[in-house]
C-alpha cells in the first residue's frame, strides 16, 4: 500500500460510505501519535480533517471540514467515559446526549469505543476534556 490510503483511511479515519463521497465517515485511529491532519481530495473539493491528542491533559480535539456530502464522525474515546462537546456545545455527558434539539435517532450514540455523531454537515469541532 501507499501511504496516502495508509494516513487517509487509517489514521485520518475518512473514507467514502456512498459514491462520490456525497456520504462519508470520519473515524480516527489514534494509534501512538499525539496530531495528525490532512486533506482527502473530493469531487466537492476535499475532506479536511485535523485532530490533536494530549494524553498528559487528558484531552482531544477533532475539526472536520467537508467541502460538500454529510456525514458522520465517529469521535474516538480511548476507553474512558467522556464528555463531548461540539463546537463548544456539550452534547454528551459521558452516558448520553445533551443540549440537543435534534430529530430522534441523529443524537450521538456509542459505537464500540467511540461516539458516533450521524447527520454531520459542514465544519465542526469535537472534543473531551477532563
């Protein structure tokens, strides 16, 4: 393999779930590193996705930047109970949504060891804390 799918579906996380990348899903692999950032080139124009780890903060920041589609963003958790915010907004208390007004079934859920956040358009910023 290259490295470009490597970065891009690995450690990056993106990757089409309709043709055209008119859906997508963004999933990172935090695996050892402490940042990663890149573009996935689009027929919209692109996917730009940039997340910084902190372990000894205990933190982790997400921004997505699709140029077009929605999507979802799985948020990874690294096996710890977490609030999420998005935007600055908290939406998940460590056991459910919050502040949200959206339509049953497009609230954050848990999804194996992350928090799965369906219906994603635009950019946004997720992130936990201590």
């Amino acid at each position: 393999t290259t490295p470009v799918p490597a970065l891009s579906e690995g450690v990056l996380g993106v990757r089409p779930t309709a043709p055209g990348y008119r859906r997508w899903r963004v999933a990172p692999g935090l695996a050892d590193l402490g940042w990663a950032q890149g573009r996935v080139p689009t027929p919209d124009g692109g996917l730009a996705v940039r997340w910084v780890r902190d372990r000894e903060a205990g933190t982790f920041v997400l921004t997505v930047e699709p140029s077009g589609g929605a999507g979802e963003v799985l948020v990874p958790l690294a096996g710890e109970r977490r609030r999420v915010a998005v935007d600055g907004v908290l939406r998940w208390d460590g056991d459910r949504p919050v502040n949200t007004s959206a339509e049953r079934g497009s609230e954050p859920r848990l999804e194996g060891d992350g928090l799965l956040f369906p219906g994603v358009e635009g950019p946004h910023t997720f992130a936990w804390g201590p």
